[in-house]
C-alpha cells in the first residue's frame, strides 16, 4: 500500500500522511482555498515575510518512490504544479 506524506519543505515540517491519491489531492485543494489563514502560517517568527512550499511525497513500503512539489503559499498562492501529476 501507498503512503503519502505531505510535507513544508521551506521548514522541514511533515504536515499530514494519508493512505490515498484521493485524500491528499482534497488537502491540496482545502490549502490552496485558504491561502494565508492560521492554518498555513508558517511556525518561524518571520512568517508575515515566510512562506510555506508544500511538497508530497509518494512512499511504497516505507521506501520513498515520488515526490512532487505542489505549490508555494504566502501572501499569494503559487502556480498550481500538479496539473500532470497522477500520483
């Protein structure tokens, strides 16, 4: 079975690990709706000027297969980078 991991990169932070393409594709869509509200602020004390990149991370028997990165928020949301992705 797959495991995904959906991590912020910028701050080598895990954020969530889902079992589905599905589950992590509705998460990506819920943050990118949020854009920079208390659930995207970055954890650092500079986070008015930080930014989150968010990247996932495909794993296969706790061996990492793929990754991708799906898109950078800040003040502004990023272009959206999983247009060709299949997961």
């Amino acid at each position: 079975m797959n495991e995904y991991v959906i991590e912020d990169v910028s701050h080598c932070e895990i954020m969530w690990e889902y079992q589905s393409y599905k589950e992590v594709m509705e998460r990506m869509n819920y943050l990118r709706q949020l854009w920079w509200c208390w659930e995207n602020i970055c954890p650092c004390t500079s986070y008015a000027t930080c930014s989150r990149e968010y990247e996932i991370i495909k794993y296969a028997g706790g061996i990492q297969i793929d990754s991708v990165c799906a898109f950078e928020i800040g003040k502004t949301v990023d272009d959206w980078k999983l247009n060709n992705w299949k997961g």
